[in-house]
C-alpha cells in the first residue's frame, strides 16, 4: 500500500508515538509506523462540498501539509483547502466549519499543529498560512466537531504564499514563518501586562464573547 506512484508532497514523523505520516499528489493521507515501516492505515479525509463541486469527485486532490502534535498524537492535515484534525487511530476529530469557504486569494497553502491538549478550551490546535499572506489560528469545538477560526494574525507581514510554518519556545509561544520569496518573519506571544487599556479591554471582550457562545 503507498501513494500509487504520486509524489510525496508532505511528511511528519513522531518518535514519541513511533508514526510517520504522508500525504501526497494523489491526495492520500498514510500512517506508517516508524519502527517497522509498515504500512497502518490511511486518514479518509473527505474534501469540503464546495472544492468537491469545483473539482469533480473524481479528481484527487493534492496534500498540501501534515503536522503531528506530539503531546497527543493527533494528526492535522490540510488538502487542497480542507482542514482536518485525526486522532492517532485514524479517527477524524474535527474538520474545518463548512460555512467557512477559501475562495481565491485566502486559500490555505500550509498547516501546522501545535501542542494543545485536548483538554485546554478554545485552545490554539493549528495553524495555516495562506496564499494572500494571511496567517490564522484555529481551536477546535468538540460538541460540533468542527474547526473553528480563532484569530488572523492582524499585522500582514507578508505579500505571498506562506510556505513553512514552525511553533517553537517551551511554552509553544513562538511563531516563526516563511513564505515563497524567502522572507521570514517571528511572531510572540504577549503577556497582558504588556497591552494597553485599550487593547486589554478588547481581549476582555472577546474572552467574554467566547464564554457567552
């Protein structure tokens, strides 16, 4: 079993869960186990209805990006433009809200996990950056089993399609990003002594708006 000839167009490895995971042009999305190198199971992710429509059903879809988190094991993957997140047994945890359509410009062209537990609400889970330059940040909801956008990162440092995204620092509070012209960029976190008033006001809110819905 293996990608039947396509390209290997992604690939992420765990040695805490012993797994690597391919994705490739023919769009499938294969775990392997690291020790043995044995095939195990392929992650049936089913593309959105509106790229299904454009596309046709027949034609395979490309794996643009895999990402494991490694304090659990899930899987985030990310063909053509749908967005999904996997358990390590294969199981689809969420998928990306079906009223949110990429069209044109906003486009995912990368993804990448981070290392939420599932127990920490409205948790950052993944990443993508897109082909306008745009970066956003997604949590999952688990009574709808959906992927929810979080935050867009305001300040669009970059032009062009985001090509390589890396969560780094012992509290996973550092973003680095690439894009296709080679530029790079860091963003941090901040700490809410550093905001304003204006600015720890609109966090407030926003915190509040999340609890009420």
């Amino acid at each position: 079993c293996g990608h039947d000839g396509g390209k290997i167009t992604c690939l992420d490895i765990s040695t805490v869960f012993g797994t690597i995971v391919s994705g490739g042009t023919d769009g499938k999305i294969l775990v392997w186990d690291l020790r043995t190198l044995t095939f195990l199971r392929q992650l049936h992710h089913l593309p959105s209805p509106s790229s299904a429509s454009r596309e046709g059903p027949r034609k395979a879809l490309p794996a643009k990006s895999i990402s494991i988190n490694h304090k659990n094991g899930n899987i985030v993957t990310l063909v053509h433009n749908t967005l999904c997140v996997f358990d390590i047994n294969g199981n689809l945890v969420a998928k990306h809200d079906p009223e949110i359509n990429f069209d044109g410009s906003d486009i995912p062209s990368c993804a990448i996990s981070t290392d939420c537990p599932e127990w920490m609400e409205n948790g950052v889970v993944a990443v993508t950056g897109h082909i306008n330059g745009d970066v956003r940040l997604w949590s999952i909801d688990y009574d709808y089993g959906i992927i929810i956008l979080r935050h867009t990162i305001p300040e669009r440092v970059h032009s062009c399609p985001i090509t390589a995204l890396r969560v780094s620092g012992d509290k996973q509070d550092t973003l680095l990003i690439g894009d296709k012209s080679g530029k790079m960029s860091v963003c941090n976190t901040l700490k809410l002594e550093q905001l304003n008033a204006n600015e720890l006001a609109a966090v407030v809110e926003e915190a509040f708006e999340g609890e009420v819905y």
